[in-house]
C-alpha cells in the first residue's frame, strides 16, 4: 500500500511493517458508518460477545485518538486567541481614549480650521494620521517578530507550508481599517460642532 502518516503530522512519514498474525490480543479495525451509529456498536457488540465471552467488549474511534495527537495544539490555539482577543479589546478601549482626549485638547484648532474652510474629512484626516503612523510604525517592528514566532511554531512539523508576507500586510491593512474607524467615531462629533462654540471652548 502506499505510505501513510501513522503518527501526528509533527512527524515524518516512517516506515512501518504491517503483519498478520494468528496470536492472540490486538485490535479489530472496522469501518462503520455514521448514520445509526448506536444501533450498529449494539450489533457489534452482539456478535463479539457471541464469538468471544472472555475478552470485554471495548471500543474506540479513531478519529478521537487521532485528534488526541494535537490536544496541546488545540489548548495553546485557545489560550492564545482568548489573549488576541483581550489585547484587542484593550487597544480598542485606548484608541478611543485616545481619540476622544485628542479630540478635546485640539477643540479650538479645529473651529479655526473650520473657519477657515476645512472639510470634515480634512479634520478627520488630521486627528487619526499621527495613530495611523504608529500602527504602520508597530507593524514594521512587529512583523519580523511575528515572523520568526509563527516559523518557530511552524517548524513543529513535518510537513508545512511556507509562511506569505501579503499575510502581513493583510493585518497591517486590517489594523489600519480598525484604527481609523475607532478614531473616526470620536473625531466625527467634535467635527461636526459649531466653529463658534469650539471657539469658546476654555
């Protein structure tokens, strides 16, 4: 037969000898479907117990013990999307901090600037480019190292495949997205306030 992965795909396919024997003990592999599965472990267990009273009847799945393999996969995958997940949710949090006391520092600015013709947009533009610059500056420093720990990580395996640098700037543009969006929220209301009582704002 052809070569299979017998182990978890951390490992390289290896050889293996397959040998049929007339000894007692080992496993009855048997390939069911899934549509009545209760009904069909009950007839199987019917007919081992029929054939063989001093053996118990236990069983188990493949599937289950194959997925087994990568339960501390699955364990850090949990772990470290709950703390993306959480460090998002902060950077959220700070960003409309941010905005929303940039946005109140510069209130007057901002009626002059009105005054004197700025659009919307343009005030929009003003209050989240300075955020918008340290998100394209973090990720300059950052991608390298996400580089290095996904490779790391990847390196786990045997079989892999090769990490995408348009991955990067897919985030980096997602990142960006959210950014302005969060910034944007907080700046719309103050630039859409009356010049004259941004004016009078102490």
């Amino acid at each position: 037969m052809k070569d299979f992965n017998f182990n978890s795909l951390h490992n390289a396919v290896e050889p293996l000898l397959i040998v049929k024997t007339n000894g007692d003990g080992g496993f009855l592999h048997l390939r069911v479907q899934g549509g009545n599965l209760p009904q069909t472990i009950g007839y199987i267990r019917e007919k081992w117990t029929h054939f063989d009273t001093s053996h118990p009847f236990e069983y188990s799945f493949l599937d289950q013990r194959f997925n087994e393999q990568y339960k501390a996969d699955e364990v850090q995958y949990k772990l470290l999307s709950g703390l993306s997940y959480i460090c998002i949710f902060i950077s959220l949090l700070g960003l409309l901090g941010l905005s929303a006391f940039s946005a109140t520092q510069r209130t007057k600015e901002i009626g002059v600037r009105k005054v004197l013709g700025a659009t919307i947009s343009n005030i929009i533009f003003m209050l989240s480019k300075d955020v918008l610059l340290l998100v394209i500056v973090a990720a300059i420093l950052v991608a390298p190292v996400s580089y290095w720990v996904m490779n790391g990580w990847m390196s786990n395996f045997a079989y892999r495949t090769e990490l995408n640098y348009l991955f990067f700037i897919f985030v980096t543009v997602m990142a960006l997205g959210f950014v302005f969006l969060t910034v944007a929220f907080h700046s719309m209301k103050t630039a859409r306030t009356n010049p004259t009582e941004s004016l009078r704002t102490e």
